[in-house]
C-alpha cells in the first residue's frame, strides 16, 4: 500500500495492514459464529451475492438476465464522474463490479455473528478495503490518468513518478503545494516573542492590539501531536490572531519536536512543562492571579488534567476553560478506536516505551490512514498518476508538518487514556502532584466540538460534560476536526449550534439548540470576555527581567525536525 511506502521503517504506524489482520481476524471469527447458530442466514447472503455477481457478467456479455432485465449496480460516486466510468464498456463494468464489492462490504458485517463493537470494526476495515480496491487507484484502469498521459506522450506519469520519488524521501504524501508557504513568513506571522523555554516547549506572547488587554491572560495549549500554528494560519484566519484583536492577553504553547533528549518525557513532563509552569509565567508576566486557559484536541485532555491538579492543590488559578474537540471519556474515541486493542498497545510498548521516539510521519500516516479515501487515495490519483503538483491549503500544509512524540508520552496515551479510560475514573491517573479528579474543576468550562469530527466524535466530546461541574456552554460546530475550528469570523460558510447547558443526552441537547450562521470565535469571544477580568494597561514589553525576550515568533521549536532516537523502528502493523 502507498501508506505503507510513504512512512518511514516500512509502513505507517497505524496501516493499512493492521486493518487487514484485524479483519481477517474478526471475518473468520463472524463466520466461524455464523455457520455454527444459523448457516441459513449466512447462505441466502452469499446466493444473493452470487445472483448479482452473475447478473453483472451477463450484462457485460449482452446476455438478459433472468427477469429480462439488466442488472443496475452503477451508484452515485464522485470518484467516477470521468464519462469514461460510463461510456466505456471495460471501465464501465470496472465501476459495477467495484458497486458490488461496495454493497457486499457494507451488507456483510450485519449478517455476522458478532458484537456490535465487532461489527462495527469490520465495517470499518472492510470500508478501508473496499476504498483501496477502487479501480481508479490504479494507473492502468484509471481513465483520466490514461487520457493524460496519452495526451502528453507521457509527461504527466513522468511528473508523477518524480513526485512519487520526492515523497517517497519525505515519508509522506505531498497534500499542499510545497513551495505555497513558509511557517513565519506567511503563516504563524501574528506579532509576538518567545519569553520562556524548557526542553519541551516554548512560550510565545504576543504583541497587543491596542494599549489595553483584558485583566486575565488566555493560555492557549494546542495538541502537541502537531505543530501549534494551526490556530495561527494565515492572518485572516488566524485564531490568534482574532483573540489578539478582542483584547486578550494571549500567550501560546509551542512544543518542541522530540528528539533523543525528549524521548524518556511522559504525561507527568507534558503536565508540568507544558501548561502549570507556563501558566506560572503567563501569570507572572501579567501580574494576574488567574487565567484563562484554552486547549485544542489533546492540548485540552492535557490543560483539563492540569487544571484539576491546580486545583486540587488549592491554587485554583484557572479562571476559565475552554475545550476544543477535547476528548476526556474515550469510551467512544471515533475511528482510531478501532485500532486500538490490548495487543496493539503492548506492542507499541514494546517498541517506543523505552528510550525510542515515535516518528511524526508514523502518526500523520495513522491519522490520514482514518480517511483514506480523501487523505490517500485522491492525491494517489492526483499527484502521481495524473502529475499534478496539488493547491495550496494552508490546513493540509499543517497536516504534512508532523511532530515527533516521545514514546514513553505515547505509550501513555494509548494504555491510560484510549485503551483503559482511565482519566473518566476519579483518582483513575496517579501523577507527580497527585491522582487527577476532573470533579475538582471549579472554573467555567466551555465546550466545543464539530459535526464531522472523525477523530473526537461529538457526542463524545459532549460526554465531557457529565466529568466537569461547572459547564456553563456546548457549541456544536459544522465540519470536522479541523475545519470546524479554523472557522473565522466574519466568515459565512460554517455555522454553529447552541442551545442549553448539556445537562441531558447529546440528542436531547441537539433537538433543543438553535443554529446560527457564522463562526463560532465571536460566541466564544463574547463568553470568554465575561470571564477575563477587567481590562488593564497592556504591558510595555513582552518579557521582564525574569523572563527576558529569547526570539521574535514563531521561534525555534516550531521549525526544528528532530531525527527519531534509535531509529524509525518497526511498524507494529507489520507484525
């Protein structure tokens, strides 16, 4: 699979050949189930797919079939809207066949003997098949890209092979036009300096907008499996950027890309590092005794734990929070669940737990590997076969840009959070300054998650709400993971919805709320303003003697593309 060409060690983390064995596994064991309670039903499926295999063959030979009719498989994919799909007798049967093998996927779980968490994994695997066994994902039954090489004697699969070639030594697809942007010249370009350090992160302030600023400064805690620019894209749709402008003090967690020296780090130095000792200095540096604190994805798992070890101390210096797609019960964690098993984490134990650093491009892989059909195999077809360079899209740059994880950090992750769900539990994660209570929270909380999401469904980001005491708002954003939070004002294409506080199920809560045009930023803005205090002098500088300046923005860590420590490793998929 080109997932598995394009990581380095062989393969992506989280491939498509971990599918593959897990939907041998579960296909064998539905079926063994099956033919054992009730071989009847497995039979008329499997004589319902034969009569419609054969209808297909006869239709292609001209023959009628037994009702006098020609079988109809074509359905309405925008993969095949090249007429070739249609007007082509070879292409066109390619198209019908791969229709069956669709209906066959989607048919077949249900048939089987096994639990609904069953079911619903070999669905998933089955759809990751099915997507990979589309025809276009082949060059030779590939319509467009056969026209166009024709058409150029050549030179597109020529400009495909080389952009292969350069991926290939990348260890990633190519999603953006890699020459389109520059972190620091025309993304991550809001004003600001790097005023503190530590071996995993750096802390930006950024310049005020105006001679004042809200009383309290907002910390911003990004995931840190990613660069943290994502909130601070391009100017006009900069998150950053707009928090500057509505007056907020903002200061911005930068992780450092993991590298030998980082790769011992855990839950317990991302904790401390990450969010408690900057916001120490963000609170120093403003003279405030609270502050607002905002986290993004697992920027958000990690600033709730954070705050609740504040708290339970006794220092209380959170004034708010804000969660963005934030999962803190994985009893549901959407589509990367369905690679997540005991067996799976053991390996990766085995593998990162000691002294090894998991690659950036393993965990991009993984990620995209959840919807291939849009994250693989369209830039497949694109980039390689048809020799386009594909547009620039900011997001997609930033998706390319990976960040290495420390193996210890990641193990962590995967036994305590996804496979145990242990942070749910009080008391469930013992760390460094004590078991984490998310109960011990007592700032207003606001809540966020999109429509779309694949990654934290929002259901279960809804389910947050039942862990923390004080959830004063839920939003509910259009699109996805991403998309649904790079949302600027002023802008008209997504809009959000809200409603009450989250007090029943996320159904009842969706029946109740009302939808609204526009971003999401401005209902937070205004939320978050009742929440910062009085407003203030803006400081004359970024830093103090305490903390003096160190670089302008978007400083080193950001930039830095660490060497994995002893190696990329093996591909637990592999094993």
């Amino acid at each position: 699979m080109f997932t598995a060409l394009l990581a380095p060690g062989g393969g992506a983390l989280l491939s498509i050949t971990v599918a593959g064995a897990e939907q041998s596994r579960l296909l064998f064991a539905g079926l063994a189930a099956t033919l054992a309670r009730d071989p009847g039903r497995l039979r008329a499926f499997l004589d319902d797919v034969y009569e419609r295999q054969f209808a297909l063959w006869q239709s292609v030979l001209g023959t009628p079939t037994a009702s006098g009719e020609r079988e109809e498989t074509v359905t309405q994919d925008p993969r095949f809207r090249d007429p070739a799909w249609d007007d082509i007798p070879w292409f066109a049967y390619l198209r019908q066949q791969h229709a069956l093998w669709q209906a066959f996927a989607s048919a077949l779980p249900g048939v089987l003997e096994l639990s609904e968490d069953e079911r619903r994994r070999l669905a998933f695997f089955l759809q990751q098949w099915v997507d990979a066994m589309s025809p276009g994902n082949q060059l030779a039954s590939n319509p467009a890209a056969l026209r166009r090489a024709f058409a150029s004697e050549g030179a597109s699969v020529a400009r495909g092979t080389g952009q292969l070639a350069a991926d290939l030594a990348r260890g990633r697809i190519t999603m953006s036009d890699p020459e389109a942007f520059q972190v620091g010249v025309n993304l991550a370009v809001t004003p600001g300096h790097v005023i503190h350090e530590s071996p995993l992160v750096q802390l930006i302030r950024y310049a005020p907008a105006g001679d004042k600023v809200r009383g309290r400064p907002l910390l911003i805690v990004p995931p840190f499996i990613n660069r943290y620019y994502i909130l601070d894209l391009r100017p006009e749709n900069s998150f950053v950027r707009y928090a500057v402008a509505q007056g907020f003090d903002v200061f911005v967690v930068s992780w450092r890309d993991a590298g030998g020296a980082q790769a011992d780090a855990g839950w317990d130095d991302y904790l401390q590092e990450g969010v408690l000792d900057t916001l120490t200095v963000a609170l120093q540096l403003s003279g405030a005794k609270r502050a607002a604190v905002l986290g993004f994805c697992i920027g958000g798992t990690l600033a709730a734990a954070a705050a609740a070890l504040d708290a339970a101390a006794g220092k209380s210096r959170v004034a708010s929070l804000t969660l963005l797609a934030t999962l803190l019960d994985f009893g549901n964690p959407g589509d990367i669940g369905h690679y997540i098993d005991a067996a799976f984490v053991e390996q990766c134990e085995r593998e990162f737990g000691r002294g090894a650093v998991v690659p950036g491009q393993r965990l991009t892989a993984a990620f995209s590997s959840l919807r291939a059909r849009e994250l693989v195999w369209h830039f497949i077809q694109h980039n390689y076969f048809l020799g386009e360079t594909p547009p620039p899209f900011d997001l997609l740059h930033w998706n390319g840009d990976s960040a290495n994880l420390p193996g210890r950090l990641y193990c962590q992750l995967l036994r305590l959070l996804y496979l145990e769900n242990r942070l749910r539990d009080p008391g469930g994660i013992d760390t460094s300054h004590g078991a984490i209570d998310l109960r011990a929270i007592d700032a207003p909380v606001y809540l966020l998650a999109a429509r779309e999401d694949h990654i934290v469904p929002w259901r279960s980001a809804y389910a947050s709400a039942s862990l923390l005491a004080r959830v004063e708002r839920f939003v509910l954003t259009e699109s996805g993971h991403v998309a649904g939070i790079v949302n600027p004002a002023g802008g008209r294409r997504r809009g959000y919805w809200s409603g009450p506080p989250p007090i029943a199920t996320a159904d009842e809560w969706m029946d109740a709320a009302q939808h609204a045009s526009g971003s999401w930023w401005q209902d937070w803005a205004g939320w978050q303003a009742r929440h910062a205090g009085r407003w203030r002098t803006a400081s004359a500088g970024p830093g103090n003697a305490r903390h003096p300046v160190i670089e302008p923005s978007p400083g080193r860590y950001v930039l830095e593309h660490s060497e994995p420590a002893g190696g990329a490793g093996h591909d637990p998929g592999t094993q």
